[in-house]
C-alpha cells in the first residue's frame, strides 16, 4: 500500500457486513494538546466526542480524504501528516475501518464549519462521552 492510493483491503468484514473506510486527523499541536470534536445532531452517536475526519470517497486516498475532511469540518489546511494506526471497529450502524493520521501541521484557525464544537485537550480527556473508536487513540497519545 503506498501513501497516494486507497488501500486494497476488502470492502466487506469477515461478517460480510460493509467496510466503511474512514480518514482521521489526530491534530497534536506542539504542547502535546489534541483537539476533539463533538458529534452534530442527527448524526449517530450524536454528542459524543471524536477525533476529526471522514469517509473516502471511491479512489480517493487516505491523506487527500484528510485533507479534504479537516477543510470540510474545521477550515485548516493539512501541511504536515503521517499515517500513523489503522483500527477496525463494529458498531451497530456501521463497521468501520479507521486510519487514524497524526497532524502536526496545518495552516488556518480550526473552527466549527458545521457548527459542531471542538477543544482542545490534554490527558487524560475530561470531556465526554467519548465515541468507543476514540479511546484506543488517547491510550496510544499516552503511551509515546
């Protein structure tokens, strides 16, 4: 798999249910602070707290949709990323397969394009509920 294409893995779980492939920033800024997000309503999971990001289009590879995604939902420009854990997590709606990029860089001041609200964090995290696929993330923040 190289950085610039969609990643070949299959497009259905061992269940047979639908793999929804799903890009997501992990902004550090250099303090080691993480920003969250907070679900918008009419949204499954609505309210819950969640790292930024969102679905790959067909052909469309990881770090475009991230940069896509953080313009879309937060108005940055991505400068600086890497590919950083991929997690595959079922939830009742959606099983979903998460490449998660830590962000080290961008351009612009994140704010709430779909007036969803967002922080800026430290561990551990005192907002909550967190959504169940963001917990893994802040043990591995805590473990570098």
């Amino acid at each position: 798999m190289t950085a610039s294409t969609t990643p070949a893995n299959p497009a259905v779980n061992p269940d047979g249910r639908p793999v929804t492939e799903v890009a997501v920033g992990v902004l550090v800024q250099p303090d080691g602070r993480y920003l969250l997000a907070q679900r918008p309503a009419g949204k499954p999971y609505e309210g819950y707290w969640e790292f930024p990001g969102g679905k790959l289009e067909p052909g469309e590879s990881v770090e475009a949709a991230l940069a896509r995604e953080l313009h879309e939902e937060l108005g940055i420009e991505v400068e600086a990323s890497h590919r950083w854990h991929t997690l595959e997590h079922d939830y009742p709606h959606a099983y979903v397969r998460l490449y998660f990029c830590k962000v080290t860089q961008w351009t612009g001041e994140p704010h709430g394009r779909e007036g969803q609200a967002f922080v800026w964090q430290s561990l551990p995290a005192e907002v909550s509920p967190l959504l169940p696929a963001t917990i893994p993330v802040l043990e591995w923040l805590a473990a570098e």
